[in-house]
C-alpha cells in the first residue's frame, strides 16, 4: 500500500502538471475569446480571491469534515473547473468559475489544496527532516509544473490533427478534469483522519498565534507583491513586447520551472546551514532585482535570462517558508496556521493582477514587475527584521 506522503506527492504533481499548462494557456484562451487585458487581470483576481476564500473556510470550520475528505471534494471541484472551462465561452460563466473553482493563474501551487496537504506532511515527519520533507514536495511538484508548461503547446499540434485552435484549448480543460480525477483517487489512499473528537484542535490558533498573525502579515505583502507578476500575466507581456509564440513560450516556461524545481533541494541544503530565515531573504533579494532589470530590459533575449536567474532563485523561500510555518507553531494547530498563513497571501495576491491588467491596459507594462520587485524587496527586509530571533528547533 502506498504511503500517505507518496500519495500526497503522486497528486500534487497531476495538480501542478495541470496547473503548468492552464497558467500559460489561461490567457490565450481568453483572447481568444475576444477578452483584453484587463478582463483577463479580473479572472486571475476572482481565481484567486475564490481561492482565498474557501481556504479561510477550511481553517475555520473545516476540521470536522477531516483533511481526507475535504482533498477529495476538492479534487472534485478541480474536475467541476476543468469542464466548465470546456464547456462555456460565456465570459460571465468563466468569472463564476473562475471564483468558486481551482483555476490556477500562478505559478506557484496557491490552492485549497495546499494547507491540507502541508498539515499533513508536517505530521509525518521529525524535525530534522521537515524540510528536507518540504523541499521533496516542492521539486515534485515544480518538476510537474515545468512539464506542463511544456505541454502548453500541445494545442499546435491538435490544431495540426484537424481541430480549431479554440477547440484544442478546450481540449486542455478536459484533460485539467481528468487530472482531478487522478488526485482524487490518489487522496482515497490516503487513511481515513481519527476520531472527530481528537481533530477538534487542529481547528484553532492557541499559543501561536502571535507568531501565526505576524507571519501572514508579512506573507501577504510577498503575496500582493508577486500578483503583479503571475505567469499568466508574465506570459502576456512576453506576447505583446516580443512577439514570443505560443511554442517559445512553452519551452521558456519549461526551463523556468525546471530551474525553479532544482532550486527546491538547494533550498534545504542552504538552510542547514545559514538557517530558514537567512535562506527566504537571501535569495528571495537577487531574485526581485532580476525581474525588475528584466522589465526594462531592452531585448528578448535578455529579458529571459534574467527571468531564467530569477526562477532559480524566487522559489527558494517556498519549502523554507512552509517548513518555519509548521516549526514555529505546535502540532495541534498546523492546520490552522497553514490555512491563516495562506489566506492572507491568496486575499493579497487577488488583488493584484486586475491592477497589473490595468496597467498592460495603460500601455505601462513595466511597471507590474517594477512594483512586484520593490514591494518583496520590503517585505523580505521586514522578514529578516521580525523574525530573527524566532528559531525552529533544529535552530535552537
């Protein structure tokens, strides 16, 4: 029989893999539909304000229904999304959807999914291997992501067996359903939660909470910051100021997903030895001077290098943030502090794009990555600051 944590791995990647491609295609199927650039800024917005939302809820009251339960209705929901998506091209359905489904516009796995499965993970395993835990999660599911980003131009090649180019995007919403499918099966595998008694806890903050609400404080200002720059809005930009085709930008992203991935396992090698906070911060800076250098930068060319330098480095803060979540806090409530930490991150991050697709709307697209660079700039210099003192265990 499978392990849970393997089961956990197994479904993050259908997950990611789906969500690698939607991020990329996301925006070509709504121009497709006729929809500007500002319209696409409100469905990533909604995407993830609906995100945001039904993972408050499963902080607050979720923990009777059991983690089990609640990854498979939301794999259900993610195969709901997938087929609606194929289904309507009536902009007022896709916002409905857009909203209460799992449409992914990022980059990054922010999803229902996430607290659920970090809770869990992080009772699995001692101390001393949590982020090692944590990084192994991440690369699986980066390595996902960057696959399907890749397969983003898959359309291409059904639009060359016969099919309309807005039938081949259809095509990759079905294949985003059949995706849930997969991961709702893998989360049957998975035993069932104890007793409901016992969970009861793990459904609010106790002596944490201090440290819980400043975290997600400063998580959602690295959140509002980093939805000026989603990838389906970085995708766009590549679009309109280069003229990148659809192919081209599967690869970029590809690479940019791989780099991402490996960057995971280094992660936690760095942080054994200068530490989780020292780690977020000090490759988080370098990563958000890239992407501000790379939105002025004068040639195709340059420009994804230093988004290339960027992604090996931006995605370093993810198992060492989520590992120092779950350190900081006892066991019983990490299932709230994963769900308070990324609610505020979700909230933050929805508003971002549709101000980012004003600006590609204005004519000024440079400035969602020049913003996006300078806010994480503070927030990791606000990081470093509050939380030095603040060590995980195996710190100590």
């Amino acid at each position: 029989m499978l392990r849970p944590a393997t089961c956990l791995y197994a479904a993050r990647a259908f997950r990611d893999f789906g969500d690698g491609f939607v991020a990329v295609l996301l925006v070509v199927y709504l121009t497709d539909l006729g929809l500007g650039a500002f319209q696409v800024g409100v469905v990533a917005t909604l995407a993830l304000f609906g995100s945001a939302l039904m993972t408050l809820g499963i902080g607050l009251f979720g923990a009777a229904a059991g983690r089990r339960r609640l990854l498979i209705m939301a794999s259900g929901l993610m195969i709901a999304t997938g087929l609606a998506f194929a289904a309507s091209s009536s902009y007022a359905v896709l916002l409905l959807v857009a909203f209460i489904g799992t449409i992914n516009p990022s980059s990054g796995s922010v999803s229902i999914f996430v607290p659920l499965e970090h809770a869990l993970l992080a009772d699995s395993v001692a101390d001393s291997r949590r982020t090692h835990m944590f990084a192994v999660y991440g690369l699986i599911g980066a390595l996902a992501a960057a696959l399907g980003s890749l397969a983003a131009a898959s359309p291409e090649y059904l639009v060359d067996l016969g099919l309309t180019r807005l039938e081949a995007l259809k095509a990759m919403f079905l294949l985003y359903a059949l995706l849930g499918v997969a991961g709702g099966v893998l989360y049957r595998l998975i035993p069932a939660d104890t007793a409901p008694g016992e969970r009861k806890p793990a459904s609010a903050l106790g002596p944490s909470r201090g440290i819980v609400y400043r975290l997600a404080a400063l998580f959602s200002i690295d959140a509002f910051a980093g939805g000026f720059a989603v990838q389906s809005l970085v995708a766009l930009w590549l679009f309109n100021k280069f003229g990148l085709s659809l192919t081209a930008a599967g690869i970029f992203f590809f690479w940019s997903g791989l780099l991402a991935a490996f960057s995971f396992p280094a992660a936690a090698w760095l942080s054994r030895r200068i530490g989780l906070i020292n780690t977020m911060v000090y490759t988080h800076i370098p990563s958000s001077l890239c992407l501000i250098l790379a939105a002025v930068a004068p040639s195709l060319e340059l420009a994804l290098a230093l988004l290339l330098v960027r992604a090996a480095l931006s995605q370093m803060d993810v198992p060492t943030r989520s590992s120092y979540v779950m350190a900081v806090v006892t066991p019983p409530e990490r299932p709230a502090a994963a769900s308070i930490t990324s609610v505020p991150r979700s909230l933050a991050a929805a508003a971002s794009p549709v101000m980012a697709g004003a600006l590609f709307a204005a004519g000024l697209e440079a400035w969602p990555f020049v913003i996006c660079g300078g806010l994480k700039i503070l927030y990791d210099v606000a990081l470093l600051w509050t939380f030095r003192h603040v060590k995980p265990p195996e710190e100590r």
